[in-house]
C-alpha cells in the first residue's frame, strides 16, 4: 500500500511538476461550447483534466464549486475523479470541521464515495475532526494553518503565548502527523510570504498545500524557497482561475494547457535559481 | 419579507418549542422497514419530519450524513428541505468555510440549490466566510464559537488577551451581526455550559445554536438559563440521535415523536422553573 505522501512525491517525479490544478467550475464562467451539453461540469472537468493531466502532480476539486449545483454537480464530481489517472494524487477541498461521528461521515463522502486521495481540513474544532480521516496510511489531510485570504488574519494572527495562532496549529500538526497513520499537511497561502517561511520551520516534515498563485497574486519565490519537507515532499502549489479559465472560448482546453505548462516551468525554473 | 430572526422566533411562539431535530441519518443505524425503500435517507427523513413538524421550531441536516452516500444523498435532501412546512426554519450544518469566491458558491448551495434558510459556518477564515451568507436578511448563519466535542479546546480555549479564543470569536460575531444585513447567532455546545453563561454575557442579542443535549449529554438547565436573546428570541436546541433512533423498529416515526414531546416539555419545564 502507497501512503499519500508517497504518491505525491511519485506524482511529482514523474511530471517533473509541482502545479495542481483546481478544478472549480463556475457555471456562469464555462465556455459556451461547454454550456450546452448535458453535464457541463464533467464535460469541463474532463477537458480540463485530459489536458492537463502529464503538466501536474495532483488536482485539488474544490467542493463548494460542485455543491452549487446541487446532486448533479456531487453526480459529476463524483465521475470526474473516477476518470482522474490513479496515479494522479485527488485532494478534495472541503475544509471539513466536525465532531467525532460526523466527520466520519465527512471521510466517508470524500475517500469512499467521492474517491479522493485527501482532504482539506479546518482546524477549530481540534483532533476529532482529523481522527477519522487520517485512520489509514493512505489517506491525507492539509489543515488550513495560514489562509490565503484577506481577512484570515481576524483569528489566525491572533497572539497566543507570544505567537500567532497559525503557528499553533502548525505545531499541533506536526504532533498529530506523527501520532496518526495518515499523513497530515498544511494549507499556507502564497499570499502570506513571511508566514510561509514561519510554518516550514516549525513543521519540517509536513508537506504544504499552497493556495493562492494566480489569480489571486501569491509569492512564487517563497512557495517554492520554503515550499519542500526537509526529506524532499515538493509542495502542492496550486492555481485554479488562472488556469482553468486561460480562455473562454472553444479552445478552453489547449489554453489550460499552455498555461499549466506556463506555470509549471516558471516553478521548475525558480526551483533551479534557488538551488 | 420576513428575516431569518423573525421566522425563527415566530416558529418558536407557534409551537411553543426551543426544539430542534437534527435530520442525520447513517444509512447501517437506519430502521430495516427504511432501508428496503427505493430512496432510504428520504423515507426515514420524511417519517420523521412527518412526525415532529408540529412539535420543533427547527430543523438541522448535517450535510455531513447526507454527503456520505454521494449524489443520491444530496439530492434525497434537497427533496427532504423541500417538503419541510415553509414556516419551519432549516439550519444546514455544513460548517462552511472557505475564501470569498467559494464562499459565495458554499452561499448559492445552502440557500437556492439546498433550500435552507441557515447555515452554520466556522470562523476561522474570518468575515471572507460570512459575507455572502449574510447579503440578504431572510438569511441567517451560526458561527462556530464553542463546539460540543471533546478536543474543542484545543483552539477554541487558547488564551488571546487574557480571555480564550471562543470569547474573541463571540465578540466578533456581535459585531458582524450589526454590520451584515442576515442575523448571525453563535453555536455553543451544552456540553460546555460555564461556557454558555460567558457567551450570552459577550453577545446578548445573537441566536444561538446549541447543539450536545441528549446523546452527548449537554446540560439543559444552562441551555434554558442563558439560550434566549436579551429581546427573546429562544435557543435552537438540538437533539439528533437521542430523537431519529429512539427506535430501531417500524414504529421509529413515532417513537420519534414521543422522544421530540418529551424533550420539548422538558426543556419548556425548565423555562417555567427558571422564570
């Protein structure tokens, strides 16, 4: 049995890539050609994923965007990732955060039912929320620790004991990481520089889920200075608009490409200037 | 047009009840006279529902149970919410998190796709999170400030300025609720009721949401004690398991019903006692 961490990193060699692709279809955004077939998400999807699935190392769906369409949008995220190359790591982002039972039941959608590989998790709710879904070998987590969003810093910078409260989190999942079979990551946005360099000296090991390149402005240089474990897990630097919406036109699917290609030599080529 | 403050406490006046019915089901603890049914998470929802419409003043799915069969969950509750008296409130636990883009895509699932008239939400990505849930007044959200489940204080006590981290959250909250034109009310577990008191105190207008009474063992007295608003708009008091399984036979609608009575008069004894 592979564990996450180990099917990453094959992904990673194998593409030579450190980009994941989000896969988050907003119905308003699909191109026409996609638009008028009968599931416009799958047919998104997997034009997207058709074309980009040697350019990349995991793909990261993220549930809100598949929910907004109600069952048919699940039905279709379900089939997309069925058609994923199993050797292609899937982290379903879903920031999940529940009690014991019920994020049994929130690992049992995303790993049985929807067929990823890992999951985001939220951290607010502490150990029960991961317990579950870090019970075999497996299966991944990346616990949201610095969010690439504007006003993540109203709780995550809150001091705690003279740091901020992301470095806690940080430090609880290095603690967890070792205590569970699954293997646990970190969400760090690219937006948060600074923060980036903090997370990887407390948590050398832990592999980063990267949010935040592209669309929405993200420190490449750092992700990719800071981005590695220390026994060499690449990050999973992730882009979604700015790749999946490279056109709106019918050629939707070559432009994904050229761009995932785009990015993913820009990472190769920072990777090589910080060596 | 009525806001979600309005539609809850006149549901609580018309039926006399602070209950509400938690609508889990786990499809192996599901009545064998339910799962022979062609759409087993529906039937067993609609039994229930059929059975305590008139004794609760609010329903709460966990999207987490409805998830964890797929599509076909998603769609036997969109059907479910759909067939819930218009006057009932429903609260999707979904425990949403996520950047403004998404979280507006979390917005357009819980409220037009799913039908509720809440959400609860988690506050770690900060006001990105709430702002779409709370464009509009008919709609409401429960922030997370302290959950009922054992490792809760692993963050949510961590002291920031002399006071834990769910105090900071309550105050946010408040300040939220005044900004945004939806209600915002807090989720505090009966499980924590010292807990309780400090957040009433900290947030005396904001609803609350508590859920751990019945199989989690939260304590009532405070529930009643600190649920309502300082201008009376009751607690949403939720009992899951302890209600939906009362039996495991073919009478389970009915036992349902005797254990959302008994509970009910409960909790209105306690009003009476603590007057």
């Amino acid at each position: 049995m592979t564990t996450f961490r180990e099917k990453l990193r094959t992904a990673q060699h194998a593409h030579c890539s450190w980009l994941c692709v989000g896969l988050d279809p907003v119905m308003p955004r699909l191109p026409e050609v996609v638009r008028s077939t009968e599931d416009p998400l799958l047919a998104f999807g997997r034009t997207i994923v058709e074309n980009t699935a040697d350019v990349v190392s995991a793909y990261k769906p993220n549930l809100a965007f598949w929910l907004a369409e109600g069952a048919a949008g699940v039905r279709a995220l379900q089939q997309l990732i069925e058609e994923i190359p199993d050797d292609l790591p899937v982290i379903l982002d879903a920031k999940f955060n529940d009690v014991g039972h019920t994020a049994q039941a929130y690992a049992r959608a995303a790993f049985e039912k929807l067929g990823a590989d890992a999951a985001t998790l939220n951290p607010y709710l502490g150990l029960d929320t991961l317990r579950p879904f870090l019970d075999a070998a497996e299966h991944g987590v990346f616990l949201l620790a610095r969010t690439s969003n504007p006003s993540a810093p109203q709780l995550q910078d809150l001091e705690v004991e003279g740091r901020p409260l992301y470095q806690h989190v940080a430090q609880l999942a290095a603690r967890w990481n070792v205590e569970l079979p699954g293997t646990c990551g970190l969400v760090v946005g690219a937006t948060y520089p600074e923060e980036l360099g903090m997370v990887r000296e407390m948590a050398p090991r832990l592999p980063f889920l990267i949010p935040g390149i592209g669309a929405q402005g993200g420190d490449l240089l750092r992700a990719v200075e800071h981005g590695p474990t220390a026994d060499g897990v690449g990050p999973v630097i992730n882009s979604s608009r700015g790749i999946i919406y490279a056109s709106a036109g019918p050629d939707f699917g070559n432009a994904a490409r050229k761009a995932a290609l785009r990015l993913r030599d820009q990472i190769n080529q920072q990777r090589e200037e910080s060596a």
